[in-house]
C-alpha cells in the first residue's frame, strides 16, 4: 500500500487507519502480536518516529497493548465494556481533543474505545455502525458526517435498546441526547466583533446547506446584523462544503468583486484554511488588507495569529461520555436532552484593533458554562 505523502492528513494517522481496519476486519486477531515497528517502517516506507506515534496512540486508544520485549498484541474486547466513537475525521482541529474528553470518562468506567474514523464518508460511517453493533457494542457516541446515512439505522439501534449519543452535528428524525456548542452564540460573538471594528460588509464562508452546525452559525452571523439593524447583502453569503476546497473557491469569488468585502467570518476551520490558501496567493496582507474570524482555532503559515471562535472541545467529550453513562445507569426512560458549551471569542492580531489588551477574550454570559435542553 502507498500513503498519501501530499495529503494534509499526517502519516501516523494513516497508518492508525490501516492497523484499525485490519482489526475490524479480523486481518488481526484478539492477541495476536502485530508486525513490529521495523517490519511497518519497510512495508509502508516509514520512518521510526511516524510509527512509534502511530502505535502509540492505538495504545492509548486501548486498540494495542505491549508486552516488553516481546512486542505489541491487539486487545482483547469484552463487548459489555465497549464504548464505539464515531467521528468524520481525527486530523481536524475539533476532533483529537474532543476524543481524549471521551477516553478519559470511559477509561474510568472500564470501557474501551473502539474509535472510528470515517473520512467523511457517509457510507463508510454506516459500514462502522454496523460493524459496531455486530460486534455487541451496546454504547456508542457518534459526531455524524454532514451528509450521514443513518436515521432509520440509528433508530433500529435504539428500539433495540441499545444506547446512542450524538454530538457537535444533528440528524432529523433521530430522537437522542445531544452535546455541542452553541454554535449561534460563537457566530454571533465572531461577527459583532467584525461589526464593532467598523466593518458593514462582511463576507461570511459558509458550510453546507440544511446541516445543523452550518445553518445555526449562519443564523449567528444575521443575528449580529440585525441587532444593529444592518443590511445583509445576498451576495455577501456564500456556501461550501466544510472543507478546504470551498473556502478557496468561496474566497476566490469575493476576492474578484469590484466592491469586495474586508471582513470575513469562515464557518469553521478547514474552510478557514482553503481561504487563507487563496489569500497568500493572491499576496494579500492580514489584517492590513483583508480581516478575517474563524469558527474553531487554526494555524496558517506566514499569516498572523486568528482571531478565533474556539470550542471547549475536551469538555465537549467529556460531558457527552458522562451523558451517556447517566443514561446508561437511569432507566433510559427520560426524554432526550440537549447539552450547549459555550464557546470564547480569543481576539488576536488577524482583527485585533486598538483598545483591545492582549490575548482578550469574550465569552458568552451563562454561569454554567452550558445550557440544557429538553428536545
């Protein structure tokens, strides 16, 4: 097999990916010694550290365990103590802390994660699903993909029951307990800021049409307008697809406007990313020329620090395993809940204007740090 060297996602975690589906595939064995780390550093081209990452975090993941000296063994499962973790991608800036927030809360329970990653493939996430339950997996929590397959399977799952969570995304038709941020409440915060700055025309990248995390930040960004009782333009409103790709193309459009935008909020964070590619080519300065707020922290080279919409993401995990074990241990009976964290606005130098102290943040007004919903 060759990896993909030219993909932003690193080597270790396609090398995760491999030693995952071979388990899942019953290439591996429960206890079966896996190939040593010299053996995959020549079967897949490597090199020491990119493996010893990968094996590690399996490990960690309660995938592998080590014996000294003699090697590294898959873990034998026993299906009453396994909690299946769902998630579109483990290489986005939302995703690993919000697995360690799972992992810690079910490593206290003594379960085991069985972590799957779908490469926002919604039928690929159908196929774990399944291959979840057939594997008598009886807890799983699940951020779906945008475009996911499975209300009628989750459902069935539940009616059998079995207990189910969803987080950071919603799918219609599904009735279960449900943890995220408050994702209206960061666009808002994001776009006042813009507002507050001077700027009247903002460009707002956004995700996917009918997807919860997409509209309700696009409801974020018009509300903080109609506050101030200012006119959003149609053209200034632009969808993509979440990714990289779109946010290149989304900015691409804005960019060749003869009255283009100065501001821009980007729905999130790989979106950010595509934006910022177009941006440096287009050798456009941040914040001199252009300013721009991002949903979810990123990093871009040779550009100044964002100003960002973070999310709590280790306590979004968290909370979502500790739901799921009070479910668990009541009767289940309860109608399900919705469970928001807040999310905080750190201004950096990408917006930042006078006035501001360093490092400054806003975050929403709620005691709690969360709020809870009957659904």
């Amino acid at each position: 097999m060759e990896f993909d060297r030219n993909s932003y996602t690193p080597l270790y975690v396609q090398l995760m990916d491999v030693i995952r589906d071979g388990i899942r595939n019953s290439k591996f064995s429960p206890d079966q010694q896996i190939p040593s780390e010299r053996e995959l550093m020549q079967r897949y081209n490597l090199n020491q550290v990119t493996v010893a990452k990968a094996l590690g975090e399996l490990v960690h993941e309660n995938l592998l365990y080590r014996i000294q000296g003699k090697g590294t063994f898959v873990k034998k499962f026993e299906g009453s103590k396994l909690l299946g973790l769902v998630v579109p991608t483990v290489d986005s800036s939302f995703h690993p802390a919000f697995v360690r927030g799972v992992e810690d809360i079910a490593s206290q329970r003594s379960y085991s994660v069985i972590l799957c990653n779908t490469d926002n493939d919604s039928e690929k996430e159908d196929r774990y699903i399944q291959d979840l339950v057939e594997k008598d997996v009886e807890v799983i929590i699940v951020a779906p993909e945008i475009n996911s397959l499975g209300r009628e399977y989750y459902n069935r799952f539940m009616l059998d029951g079995k207990h189910l969570l969803l987080c950071d995304n919603k799918i219609r038709g599904v009735e279960t307990d449900f943890v995220g941020v408050n994702n209206l409440k960061g666009a808002y915060l994001g776009t006042k800021h813009l507002i507050e700055l001077g700027y009247k025309r903002i460009g707002f990248l956004g995700g996917p049409l009918g997807v919860y995390t997409s509209e309700e930040r696009l409801k974020g960004f018009r509300k903080a307008f109609k506050e101030r009782r200012l006119e959003i333009k149609p053209e200034l409103v632009k969808r993509g697809g979440f990714s990289e790709e779109s946010g290149y193309e989304m900015i691409k459009e804005f960019l060749d406007m003869k009255n283009r935008p100065k501001a821009f909020f980007s729905v999130n964070s790989r979106t950010t990313v595509g934006a910022l590619r177009a941006v440096v080519a287009e050798g456009i300065q941040v914040p001199d020329e252009l300013v721009i707020v991002s949903f979810d922290d990123v990093e871009f080279p040779g550009v100044v620090p964002l100003t960002v919409v973070a999310q709590p993401k280790y306590e979004i995990g968290k909370k979502a395993a500790e739901m799921l074990f009070e479910r668990i241990e009541n009767d289940g009976s309860a109608k399900p809940k919705e469970i928001l964290l807040q999310p905080e606005l750190i201004i950096r130098e990408s917006s930042k204007r006078p006035g501001y102290p360093e490092n400054a943040t806003i975050t929403g007004v709620n005691i709690a740090g969360l709020e809870v919903r009957n659904c």
